[in-house]
C-alpha cells in the first residue's frame, strides 16, 4: 500500500487560543503555497485513490485544495487529529486494499513519529505543507520512497 503523508500547510492566528486549536484555519500565505504544491502534487501523477484528512479545519483547508487539484473529495477522518498514532493508522489502513494509495493529511509530531516508526528508525521532519511516500505492508513495515519538502512542490 502506498501512503501519502501530506502535513497542513502554515496556519496562525495572532490571538492563538489552545481550546479553540482545532478552528485555526491557514492564513493567507498559506492557502497561497498550497495552492502551489497542490498543482505540483497533481503534476506528479501520483495516482492517489483517497484523501483522508485530519477535522481540524488547517488539515482540511490544505486537503481541500490538494484533492480539488487531483479530482478527488476528502474524507474527514478523526484518528489523524492530533494524537494519531500507529494504532489508529492500522485500524484506517485495515479498511482499505492494498493496492490503494491513500493522502494523509494531519499535523506534526505525529506525522514524523509515524512515519519513523514504519521505516525502522531514524529522524524524519515534516515542515507545513511537507510530502512524504511511504509503502508499507501489511503489517505496517514500510520504506520511505521519497520526502518532498515545501521548497521543492512550490514553483
């Protein structure tokens, strides 16, 4: 199975409430950028089946415009908000095939962690709006086939 882990891209409010995190939307400059990776992602044919994303509304905005470019509608998905883990991605990964290429769209530590964690070890960096391919079987052993950072999606 081929996973896409696509972190939001950059959100900020100036008056910054933890109890309201979730509603944190991208700033302008952001939705900008994601705009521009996402025509990026979409010119690399990346034959992506679902966009799954995290219901913060950062998550979704950057979801949102990937998947218009790629055709596709996103899927909110809970167990990517902060938190995720590998359990809950074993229990998404379980109800799709294995031949699906699904985009995961959620937020940092989490997508790092994971992400090192299905390849063995090692320190890996999602910056906003980074991308990252990882194969994994079924048993959630994986090898990182590539990590795109913002600098290289945007033109």
């Amino acid at each position: 199975m081929k996973l896409y882990f696509l972190r939001h891209g950059i959100a900020d409010w100036p008056d910054w409430d933890p109890a309201r995190d979730h509603e944190r939307p991208l700033t302008k400059d952001g939705v900008k950028k994601m705009k521009e990776q996402a025509r990026a992602v979409a010119d690399l044919d990346l034959k992506i089946d679902v966009v799954l994303s995290s219901p913060y509304t950062r998550a979704y905005q950057t979801a949102d415009i990937v998947a218009g470019k790629l055709g596709l509608e996103v899927k909110t998905e809970p167990r990517l908000a902060p938190g995720f883990n590998r359990d809950k991605l074993a229990e998404i990964v379980a109800s799709f095939g294995e031949d699906q290429a699904l985009l995961l769209v959620g937020h940092e530590p989490a997508l790092s962690m994971i992400i090192a964690e299905l390849i063995g070890g090692g320190r890996v960096q999602m910056k906003k709006g980074a991308l990252a391919r990882v194969d994994v079987s079924r048993e959630l052993q994986g090898e990182l086939v590539w990590l795109l950072q913002p600098k290289v999606l945007t033109r």
